[in-house]
C-alpha cells in the first residue's frame, strides 16, 4: 500500500538520499529545504504525486502554513520523519559562539516541535501513523567538542520518548539513530575520516525499508538503523 511521507531537511544528506528510495518503492514524498535551488532540483526529478516546498523548520509560522497546505492537498502523513539537522563547528563549548549554539537548537530541537505541532494533531485524529525524528550515537552517547549538537540530539530522544506516551493506540515516536554516514555534516566534524563510514545513498538502501516497517509495536523505542 502507497503510503504519504514528509521529509524534513530532503534537500541534502540523509533526506535526500531517501526520496528516490521511497519514491522508487512507490510512496509519495512531501519535503521540504532551505535551499531553493536544491527544492528546484527535487521538483523536477520528482514531480507530482510529490512536492516540495523551501521551508525553514526554524519558523513556526511558515511550517504551519506548509502543513496546512500540504494536508489541504496530500492528506495526513503515514510516515513524519524529522531529519533537518544542524552541526556546530568543533570546538570547546565555551568557545560556540552564542548565534551558533542558538541556531543549532532551534533548528534540531525546537524544528522538531515546530513540525509536530503543525502535523501531528491530524495524525492524531485518525489515530495512525508513525513519527521518526532523527537522533545520533551523540544523542545516547557524547564526545568532545560537539556538546551543542549531544545536547540536542540529547533533547530528540527525550522529546520523542515523552510524545510517544502521549500518542493514542496505533501510533508510534520513534527517535531513530541513523548511524555513522559519511555525509557534509559528518566531515565537518570529521574531515578525512568521515570517508572510512556508509555513504548516505548506500545508507539510505537500507533505512528506507527499515523506517517503512516502522509500526505502533516501535512506539517509544530507541531504535538505529543496522
């Protein structure tokens, strides 16, 4: 069965290299990017039944005016996944600047919520479908130098366990950590060694099966994908 996916952050790393997965297994994707030329690209790759939208999950504002668009046209998400991510340059946590600690947070934290309060209360209504907000082994572990982007991915498994207490039966919240994929975010903590790990279209033959089975028995649990 066709199933509706939304995608945040589509337009680069992981997210990207999921919509041909999911668009090949025939599902129809609604992402969405910060970059309008990267939007641009996807909407002539992949036209309708999909769409694709330049929206900053950082605005609350214009996330609910996609969310209304996109339920006014597609309907309510089988599948939410919230991938848009950002990571501060490495350095000691005294040393990120206050704006870049700010922007890290309020995109892999507070985007998030932005997308959950605009999407999911008609997810809730028809008491179906399944939430993955994208986490990291920095979300159930730390290192050095990148304690902002722990302390957020810290927040998505908390947030996400807590939402799925409060789903009705049927649905699911799964914070979800992809892995080590060598992707730009990862070489720039990284450099050279992010080269030795997955790249993301070799990750994403595997996760989009993965996240396609996802189900009410997933509710609440921290899962990776292997």
């Amino acid at each position: 069965m066709s199933k509706l996916i939304v995608i945040t952050g589509a337009t680069r790393g992981l997210g990207r290299a999921l919509v041909p997965k999911f668009v090949a297994a025939g599902h129809t994707v609604v992402g969405c990017g910060t970059s309008e030329k990267n939007v641009a690209e996807l909407k002539s790759l992949f036209p309708s039944p999909h769409s694709f939208f330049t929206v900053d999950v950082r605005n609350a504002f214009a996330v609910l005016d996609w969310a209304d668009i996109v339920l006014a046209s597609h309907g309510t998400p089988d599948l939410l996944i919230n991938n848009a991510a950002v990571m501060n340059k490495p350095a000691p946590l005294w040393e990120v600047p206050a704006d870049e600690f700010d922007r890290l947070i309020d995109v892999n934290v507070k985007g998030i919520a932005n997308i959950i309060r605009s999407f999911v209360p008609a997810m809730v209504a028809k008491k179906t479908g399944v939430i993955v907000n994208l986490s990291s082994g920095w979300g159930r572990s730390t290192s050095p130098e990148v304690a902002p982007y722990c302390a957020s991915k810290f927040a998505v498994e908390g947030l996400t366990k807590a939402l799925a207490q409060e789903l009705p039966s049927g649905m699911a919240a799964v914070p979800l950590n992809p892995g080590v994929i060598d992707t730009e975010m990862l070489r720039q903590a990284w450099n050279d060694g992010a080269s030795a790990y997955p790249k993301a279209d070799e990750w994403a033959t595997r996760a989009a099966p993965f996240l396609l089975k996802l189900s009410a028995a997933d509710n609440g649990k921290s899962l990776s994908v292997s």
